[in-house]
C-alpha cells in the first residue's frame, strides 16, 4: 500500500504577494472575489507595502489616522494593484534607463604629444604598458605620459530594450524581517517562504519532528540562476573588474543548492534527505518528484519541496535578452498596437506576445504521508500522485521545444484516469500551462494540450497561466503555477488570462477552453490539475495535483468514517492555529524563522549502536531499516 503525498501547508511570496491562505492567488482574481476576501487581502498588501501599520491590532495610515478594510480599499486600492504582479521594473533592482556600463575609448595624443597626468605610484598598473613612461613626483604622485594610442573604459549608462518584470510587491524587502547580513536576495526569500509554509500549517514545527525519526524529513530546493546579485556569484565575478575584492561569503552563498542548505541549517534543522535537482524552468516539479518519491516509497514522512529566484539583475535581462527570448518595449509596443506600452500586460500566455517576462518568487509546499497526516491532525489542501519527467530526445537547437513535453502530460493524463475515471478527467479537470508568453510557446504547448485532450476524448479543457500575472521566476515557474491551482480548489475561480484581449489566431484550441476573464466554476467540481512546464535544454515536466475535495473521500475509503471523524476533530485545532498565524501575518507579524548558530548537534553526544542512532535534540532514535532489495540474490 503506498502511501498519499499529501500538501499540509504552502507559503511563499512572488509578485502577487503572500501565497499562504491563498492571498497570492486571490490578488490574481481580485476583482472577482467577495468584498470581504479581497479587502481582507487589499489590507495584507498594504501592510507589507507599508503603506499602513499595525497599531494596537488597528490599521493606521501615516498621519496615525485609524482606517477599516473598506478605507483602505477606498484609499489605496489603486496604489496597491499598480504595484503588484508584473510591471516596468523598479529601481529597487536597476535603473532600466540608465543601465550601467562601461565603454571602450581609444584615445592618441594630438600632433605627437604624449598623454599626461598624475596619480599615486600605488594605483599603476602592474606590468607598466609598454608605451608609458613614469616620472616620480612629491607624496608618492608620479606623472604618466602615454605615447601614442591608449584604451580606456569609461563609465557609461545607457537603456535596456527589456523594461518589465514581475516584481515582489513594492516596500515589501525580504531582507528587513530577520537578521539577513550580506544574504543575497535569493537566499532572504527562501527564509521567509519557507517560514511562511511552515507556519501555514498550523502544527508547531517540533510536534512533527517528535513524531518521526530524524532521517524522516527531507528538504529539495535550489535555484537554476545561483544567486547572481552582488551578495553572491554576481559580486564574485564583478569585483575585480570594479577594482574590489572577492569577500569570504560571495562563492559559497552564491551556490544554486543553497536555498536547501539555507533551509536545513538556519530554517528547519533538518538532518534528514537534502538536495536539489535543477531542471531549468521545471525545477520546481523535479524537486516535487523527489518529494513525492521519498513518501511514498516510505523513506520521508514529511517533504519541504521549493525554489527561490531572484534573477531580476542587469546580467540576468541581458543575457535572456540577447537570446531574444524577453519581452522588449519595442515588441510590447507592436504586438499592442499603441505607441504607449503597458507594461503589466506584458506577460502574454497564448496571446499576440513577443516573449516572456522575468521575475522573482519563492515558493513552497509542505507534503506529509497520509497516516503522519491523519494522526496528527493537519489540514489537507490537495495532494500530489505524481510528477513525469522527459527529455526531447536529439536536439537542433538546445532551447527550442521537443516531443519530450508530450510524454509527459500522456501520462499524467493517464495516471489521472486511473484514479478518478476517464470521465472524471474529460469533466473535472483542467490544467495549468507552462504559458510562458514566447510566439513559439503558444503554438507548440497549445497544439500539445490540444492533440493529448483529443486522444482522451477531452473538450473544451480548461486552461490557466500563472505567468500572465507573475511572470516567469525561472526555477519556481511551476511553484506559482501549483499555488494557482490550489486557490482554484479552495475558492472555485479559474483565472482568466486577463493580459490579452483575445487569444491568438495560431493558437490550437478545438478542444481546449482558453478565457480572457475570470470563470467562477459555480457547482461545477474540479478535482485535478495538470500543472505543465517546458524547459530549456529539454527539461520537460507535468504534475498530477488533486483537490482537497477527492483527497478526503480518499482518506475515507482507507481509513473509514470513525478514523476520518475523529480526524476532523483534530484538525480543528490545527486550522485554528493555522488562521492565528494568517491573522498575525495580515498584521505584518511574520514570525521569521532563523536560528543562526542555535541549538547545534554535539556530535560527540551522538549515540551509536548497530540497531541505529541517537542523535541529541530529537525525540526519536534513527533506526537502521532492515534491506531485502537484493534478498534473492543472496545466500
């Protein structure tokens, strides 16, 4: 019997704002949503926008002026939505007008004079150029005279063609909620995210380590971009040229697998499974698939699964710019139609678009087998069955898109008709496209969704994209979509892509169903979504996710009505801790977790033995389980 990865709580924060308790998800569909939800979440926005603050558990504007929910909708509503989701980059990141660089001048001296001027002894170069000659001066000056020609490199600014992203919401800075010294920025997401995932669940964190074994907890996360701000690999490969140093911390921190490291050590301490397996835009289902592996196999018992990316930097616009493959004001420009360009409609899933839109986002879920999750009395929001994985096979061009894609979501497909039914996939699914906004993606995903759909007997099959909202955050693209979809369960709204006006002529949709405007499913069920990723390199990936609504009538058939009744009452408990958190969070009280240097293991008051391992701080021994894998090929 194996056992039902199931989602016990998920957090994290993207260009949307806060994920848990679905408030990223319902900043995407704001306007459809009841007017106490969307206040409620208006009011979060604000707060972490510090737009308002939190006095005496009442909100107050600057001028300490009490406000209600209302009041604050009335006031800064519009404030708020123009400053979340996908917009013209802040300068917070760089100043996308004036570009920094440096530009090459070739100067020579004028009717055979030589070039001069003074400067320190210690700040010439080492070799002397062959053409200069030095002349010592008072205080340690020497004047250089340059003959002939020289090359200088002059600072220089100019504009990037690339202007939009989708950007954390504005005032709201990772970094200013814990203790976050020379931490790139990538690495301050994964704290607070996972801190966010982890509190969402509404069980302390150290009830669930007492009841498994050390080994029983496994962390998969990382990022494909590594950490390329100046904190990290972006400063270690700049510092010499601008005439610095590298620092002790920029190599180390600015490794792709430390947002797992970040989290083991600082977050959970964890000394359980650890790793992070990059696939380019599919990371975040590669390292779901792991997860998924580890509890049902038996081997973890409870999985924090996620990324973080923040690739908003000059290197990173610049080098997905030169492969042609962002969004360009000038191509904004022609495919809308207008002189003036709006950049938060420049995300285009399977509309006129001319490229994707980078952004930052981290996000995490949190998986637990189902008996951890029935003794203990988590709330379930979904589980996770499987996650497929393909390659394309012998490529031309290492970016293009292959055939790869179209194993991946066949199966899936057919691992979900087993489970629900061939009907309950033609009628109470639907999935979320990798829809990453290029002119390619939008032919070749639709026509994949739409020749799958037509093999299952499948019409009109729903179709969301998160990217229409928050961009594409590279590692964590198929995180935001997972959080999307859970929102669709929880709330009954598919999002519509509401960055196009009309979807393209191009577009293969005989039998799928694409919407520019939200749709309130109403007494319509769905209980699976195929979450799809397409990524460079042919890292291909699809996701079967099932909603808390099948995922409890399972729960039931296994453990029967009087198990899943006292269940219930357990979790009542849970959700009301959970709920607590969400209202402190409203609050702009996070609760960062970060224990830096706290709690460390004394490794010489480790117990061993030959049945397993005492390990200090852990309520649970590590037991040694017993192996028959290679049992027939034994004496």
């Amino acid at each position: 019997m194996s056992r039902l990865p199931v989602i016990v709580g998920f957090g994290g924060y993207n260009a949307a704002g806060r994920s848990s308790f679905h408030h990223g998800f319902r900043r995407t569909v704001i306007e459809t949503l009841e007017p106490q939800a969307r206040q409620e979440t208006l009011a979060g926005l604000a707060v972490m926008m510090k737009l308002v603050s939190v006095v005496d558990g009442q909100y107050r504007c600057a001028e300490g002026r009490t406000l209600s929910p209302a009041d604050i909708e009335a006031r800064y509503a519009a404030q708020i939505l123009d400053s979340t989701l996908v917009r013209r980059v802040e300068k917070q990141h760089l100043d996308v007008d004036a570009a920094y660089w440096q530009k090459n001048v070739t100067a020579s001296a004028i009717d055979g004079q030589a070039l001069s001027f003074t400067t320190q002894r210690k700040q010439l170069p080492e070799p002397l150029p062959a053409n200069w000659s030095v002349e010592p001066l008072e205080n340690g000056e020497v004047k250089v005279s340059i003959h002939e020609r020289c090359d200088f490199r002059v600072d220089s600014y100019r504009e990037l063609p690339v202007k939009s992203a989708g950007q954390l919401p504005t005032g709201f800075e990772p970094g200013e909620l814990y203790n976050s010294r020379f931490h790139p920025r990538g690495l301050q997401m994964s704290v607070v995210a996972a801190t966010d995932a982890i509190r969402s669940i509404g069980l302390p964190w150290q009830t669930i380590v007492n009841h498994v074994q050390p080994d029983e907890i496994a962390v998969f996360s990382g990022s494909i971009m590594s950490q390329l701000d100046e904190n990290g690999f972006g400063g270690l490969m700049q510092s010499r040229l601008k005439g610095g140093r590298v620092t002790a911390k920029q190599l180390p921190l600015g490794l792709n697998t430390m947002p797992a490291d970040f989290i083991n050590a600082y977050v959970l301490g964890s000394v359980g499974t650890t790793g992070s397996v990059t696939g380019a835009c599919a990371t975040f289902l590669y390292n779901l698939q792991k997860g998924i592996e580890l509890i049902t196999s038996g081997r973890a018992r409870v999985a924090l699964v996620g990324n973080a990316e923040a690739p908003i930097t000059q290197e990173c616009i610049e080098g997905y710019g030169a492969m042609g493959a962002l969004a360009t004001e000038e191509g904004l420009r022609q495919v809308g139609g207008r002189e003036e360009v709006d950049f938060r409609r420049a995300s285009r899933p399977f509309g006129e678009n001319c490229g994707f839109t980078l952004a930052e986002s981290s996000q995490y879920v949190v998986l637990m087998d189902d008996a951890l999750a029935i003794e203990l009395g988590a709330d379930v929001h979904g589980a996770v069955t499987d996650v497929f994985i393909n390659a394309d096979g012998f490529k031309k061009s290492i970016s293009a898109p292959g055939p790869g894609n179209y194993l991946t979501l066949a199966k899936a497909v057919a691992s979900a008709t087993q489970l629900i039914g061939a009907d309950g996939v033609r009628q109470r699914s639907f999935v979320h496209a990798h829809g990453s906004s290029t002119p390619a993606n939008r032919v070749t995903e639709s026509e994949l969704l739409d020749r799958v759909a037509a093999a299952f007997g499948i019409e009109e099959w729903p179709v969301a994209a998160a990217k229409a909202f928050v961009g594409h955050s590279l590692a964590t693209a198929s995180g935001d979509q997972v959080i999307s979809a859970l929102g669709t369960f929880k709330y009954g709204i598919l999002p519509g892509i509401k960055t196009i006006d009309r979807v393209a002529d191009d577009v293969h949709r005989d039998h799928l169903a694409l919407f520019t405007r939200d749709q309130v499913l109403g007494e319509r069920q769905l209980d699976v979504c195929f979450v799809n990723s397409k990524g460079f390199g042919g890292n291909n990936a699809t996701g079967v996710l099932i909603s808390p609504r099948l995922v409890e009538s399972m729960l039931r058939k296994r453990y029967g009505e009087a198990t899943f009744a006292a269940y219930c009452a357990k979790r009542e408990e849970t959700r009301a801790n959970a709920q607590e958190y969400d209202r402190r969070a409203l609050q702009g009280q996070f609760d960062i977790i970060y224990n830096f240097g706290n709690d460390l293991i004394d490794e010489q008051c480790i117990e061993l033995s030959s049945d397993g391992i005492q390990i200090p701080g852990f309520a649970k021994p590590l037991m040694f389980k017993k192996d028959e894998r290679f049992a027939d090929m034994l004496d």
